[in-house]
C-alpha cells in the first residue's frame, strides 16, 4: 500500500515535470503572440479565445510571457544547480575522502554558509556583484553547493572503508580516479534526488528575487516579475495575479514530488 | 556538558566563519567606494584622507579584525542612505519583524499540531494520500503568492485591511495585530504543510509502538494516549526542522515585508541593496544571520534536554 502512494507521487511529479519542460521546449518555436508586442487598447483582457490568459498592463499576451518565463526559470534552475553540484561533488569528496582536518574545514565552511537562512545569502551576493540574470543564478548556484557537498561526503564515507577501494590502491591506481570512478558511482542516486529538490528550490528562490526586483531583470520575462508587476493592478486584473504564482507553485510541486518519488524508488521502506 | 562545550565550539566556528564570508563578500564590491563617494572630480589629498578615514590602506586582516571587533560592541557601522548607525535603523525595524515571525510561528504551531494528529489518527488510504497531495501542494506554494492573493481577497474585496497602509501595535493593537495577522498567515501556510507531513508520519510511527499499547491496556483514555505519550515522542523529530522553520520564517518575512509594505528588517535590506548602502545591508546580514544560528542553537540544546538519548551526531 506504502510503495503505491510514492510511485503515485513519482508520475505525478513526471507529469507536471513533463508539462513543464514541454511549454519550455515549445517556446523555444513558437509563443502565441510576440512577448514584447504591446497593444494599448487591448490592455487587462480576460482569459479569452484571442488571449488564453488574457493581457497585462500593456496589452501584451500572458501565456507568451508565461511562456518566456518558463526558459528563465529552467535556465536559472539547470545553471544553478550545475553549479552547486560541480562545486559540491568537488568539495564532498575531498572532503569524504581525505578525511581529517581538511573534511572539517571544508564541512565547516559549507555549515557557515547554510547558516544564513533563506535568501539572506542570495541577497548579499545581489547587493554586491548587482542585478541580473547571470549573478542570479550564481547567488542560487553558491547556496546550494552545500547540500551537494554533504550527500556527496556522507556517501565516501560509507563506502570509502569497503574492501574494493584498499584494493585498487593497492594496484596503484590514482586518488582521482578511485574518488570519481570507484566511489562517485555510489552517491549518484541521492544526488539526483537532490537536483531535484534543489531545482524546485532554485525556481522559487529565483521568483522571490525577481519579485523583489533584484533577480532577472527586463527584458528576460520572469515569473516572479510578473507577480510584482501584476500587484499594482490587482484590482483591475486579478487573473495577472494568480496565472504566473501557479506556474511557480507547478514547478516546485513538480520536482519536489519527482525527487520524493525518485527516493522512494530507491529505498522502499521510507 | 560535553556534549554542550562540543556544541558550542561549532557554533563559534560557524560564527566566525560566517563573519569572514561576510567580510569577504563585501571586499569584492566591483568599483572603488572612494569614487563612489567623492565623485570623479576629488582631488588627492581628499582621497586620501577618505582612505586613511575609513582604513581602505590597512591590510585586510587588520581590517577584519577591527570590523568584527566594532560588531561586537554593537557597533556595526554607519548607514550612507540614513547617515545613522546600523544598528539603530535595524533594531527599530527588529521590532516589527519579529512580531511578525512570531505570530507566524505561532499560528504555524497551533494549525499545524492539531491538523497533523487528526490526519494521522484516521489512518487510511484515502486521508494518506489526501494529506500527502495537500502537504506537497502547502510546500510548494511561495509565501508572497500566497501574500498577493490575500491583499485582493481580504484587502480588496472584503475590505479588512488597506493594502499599502501599515498600523504599528503601539499605536493601535487591535489594528496593528490585523495587518500583521495576514502576511503572518502568507508566510505559516507552507510551514504548516512542513509540520503536517514530519508530524503525521511521526505520530504514525509511535501509535504502532509497545507503549502505547501498554498505555491503553493500562486503561487510559485515547486523547491521553496521544498527548502524554505519542505526541511527547513525536515532538522530538519534528524540533530538529523547528530551528529551520524558525530561520525560514525568519528569511520569508524579508519578501512578505515587500508584499504588505510593512516597516521591517525586509524592506529595510531591500532598501539597502537598492541603494547600494553596503555598511546597511552588510551590518543587516551579519545581524540576521546572527540571530538565526542563536535559535537554532537554542532549539538544539532543548532538543539535547528532552531527548537526553541524543548524543552529537
């Protein structure tokens, strides 16, 4: 009965993720209307046959935006988990591997950077290196090695004393290779699990940031800058204010149900 | 009190660690400040002077040290925009923000308790899977969405409160505990889907125990069952997320703030980072994040307390 309801939760997660990266994907060819087309006299429209979710304060189509934002947000989510994972295989496993007083440090280090909480620690890197899309990205990016980092450092230290490392030392082969081909192999399921959760992280950490103004800035279309937009006419255009909140609630919905189902998956008896 | 000093050491290494990335970050600012502040039009000796006064021809550990030196005694700089001490401008704002935490947390805790032994106690399939829908969808939804649509339904169509307008509790409590009362709510709903799901699953786990059939056999009632025995056990999973459910109504209360206009630490950072006031937004992170690793200090000591098994690590 248990099994039944996580796999539930793994197609589930499959079919919004699927739906996600198909709007992606199709937007990459084709969008209903040019994003930045404007048409004053057609402003605040409600969801009609023309404009499937209506118009915004310029007349310019929802769904094309919506459309657009998805690339941000797919963009910002890919990016920035590339980039914690490098860095958090990276330091996970010297640090699993090497052990000693280079493990505590490196473990140190990444404890002080989870300590800022929530956005705190995106906000900082904004306030300095500036606004956009690009430090967005590498903000999420730095917050989220650590997370990597301690999967990837847990899962050398399990195998890391099993007999098979001691022997292909023994046969000389390198440090590097023993971390990335004998022992990275066995942390490969977690970590996927973890992108998965991180991008659902990362597209709701991106939305606030632009929602405050400090994340993508114009004229990359972005969910959570619609929001902040769509909140001075909340009164005019209500349907401004809920389309592009539902999309961002998808997307984290969507990969956190893929990552919890990818784990149950992987160990049935969680 | 091993366990204790233990504690405490790694605390202090994570304090100061995250001093110096602080620190740090804000070395990197692209630009010169002294340009930034004279214009291009300064001549040498001004700047000069300028680099002298704010020790820019110290080395960086010198630096580091004198900064973190002054954030102890509370002096944690000058603000550009505000031209006022730091930590003035952020303990007026404290005030407000951690009302605010503090009504979230509060609702988070009396929503999410009674919700999670009721969903749990009807364990069937159809609940389970209920729960597990409405706890994931809870989870997924960003607090300042979550803000936005309350302002046009509770600000615009029913009318009980002004969107953009603020009361202090000082001035007004009734009033000023409304308008804290809706962005408290924007900000515990996905904490309350959190607490829902450990808790439930929790709650599941001890009701299959030894002890609790010992405690019914020995003729206790079932609401007491569940309060002196199971949710005492099941608590204690569930205050090791408390401290980040406390640092994440912390960190949520920053964008709220943006969404209800309310005077806090949040609009203050914004503010800050807009401006480009870098002694602001660093004393304010370094404060923040401060704060945040003193509770989650506190929330693992009482942790330690109640569950005296639970060694380090």
């Amino acid at each position: 009965m248990k099994k039944r309801k996580y796999s539930f939760n793994f197609y589930i997660g499959i079919v919004i993720v699927a739906f996600l990266l198909g709007i992606v994907i199709v937007s990459f060819f084709y969008t209903p209307y040019t994003v930045t087309q404007m048409n004053i006299g057609k402003k605040f429209l409600k969801p009609c046959w023309e404009h499937l979710l209506g118009t915004d304060h310029f007349g310019r189509d929802i769904l094309s935006r919506i459309m657009m934002g998805s690339q941000t947000a797919f963009q910002v989510g890919l990016i920035s988990i590339g980039i914690g994972l490098f860095f958090g295989i990276l330091i996970g496993s010297i640090a699993g591997y090497y052990g000693g007083i280079v493990d505590e440090i490196l473990m140190r280090i990444m404890d002080a950077v989870i300590a800022f909480p929530g956005l705190l620690f995106a906000l900082m890197f904004v306030a300095v290196l500036g606004q956009g899309i690009v430090n967005t990205m590498i903000a999420l990016g730095i917050m989220s090695i650590p997370q990597f980092a301690r999967i990837t450092r847990s899962g050398f230290l399990q195998v890391k004393p099993l007999k098979y490392i001691d022997m292909a030392k023994s046969i000389g082969v390198s440090n590097f290779r023993i971390m990335m081909v004998h022992i990275l192999p066995n942390v490969i399921s977690p970590l996927i699990v973890a992108c998965s959760m991180g991008f659902a992280s990362a597209v709701l950490a991106e939305a606030g940031l632009s929602y405050l103004g400090l994340g993508v800035q114009p004229p990359n279309p972005s969910w959570g800058r619609m929001l902040s937009e769509s909140q001075m006419y909340l009164l005019k255009a209500p349907t401004y204010s809920i389309v592009p909140g539902i999309f961002i609630t998808l997307s984290v919905l969507g990969f956190n149900l893929l990552g919890d189902g990818i784990s149950a998956i992987r160990d049935p008896r969680k | 009190m091993r366990y204790l000093l233990r504690k405490m050491s790694s605390v202090i290494m994570t304090l100061f660690l995250v001093t110096v990335i602080t620190f740090i970050v804000f070395e990197i600012i692209p630009g010169d400040p002294i340009a930034a502040k004279l214009g291009i039009e300064a001549d040498k000796v001004q700047i000069e002077a300028l680099r002298k006064e704010l020790q820019l021809d110290q080395p960086l550990i010198v630096r580091y040290k004198d900064w973190i030196g002054n954030a102890l005694k509370g002096d944690l700089g000058i603000s550009i925009r505000f031209d006022e001490p730091v930590i003035n401008l952020i303990q007026i704002r404290m005030m407000v923000t951690s009302r605010l935490a503090l009504i979230a947390l509060v609702i988070t805790i009396i929503i999410g308790v009674p919700l999670s032994i009721i969903t749990a106690k009807y364990d069937n399939k159809g609940i389970g899977i209920g729960t597990s829908i409405f706890s994931q969808i809870g989870m997924a939804l960003p607090s300042f969405w979550l803000g936005i649509l309350m302002t046009y339904l509770f600000g615009l169509v029913l009318k009980q409160f002004i969107p953009g307008r603020y009361v202090p509790m000082e001035q007004n409590f009734v009033q000023g505990l409304n308008y804290l009362l809706y962005p408290a709510i924007a900000i515990a709903i996905p904490k309350i889907a959190v607490v829902v799901r450990y808790l439930r699953n929790a709650i599941m786990d001890q009701t299959n125990q030894d002890y609790v059939r010992t405690a019914y056999s020995k003729g206790l009632r079932s609401h007491q069952v569940m309060v002196r025995h199971i949710l005492r056990n099941a608590l204690i999973p569930v205050i090791t997320i408390m401290g980040m459910i406390i640092a994440d109504i912390l960190g949520g209360s920053l964008i709220i703030e943006q969404v209800f206009t309310i005077p806090g630490i949040g609009r203050l950072l914004i503010m800050g980072i807009s401006n480009r006031d870098f002694p602001l937004v660093q004393g304010m992170v370094i404060y923040i994040a401060l704060i945040v690793i003193a509770i989650n200090l506190l929330v693992d000591i009482m942790y330690h307390f109640i569950d005296p098994r639970i060694k380090l690590n």
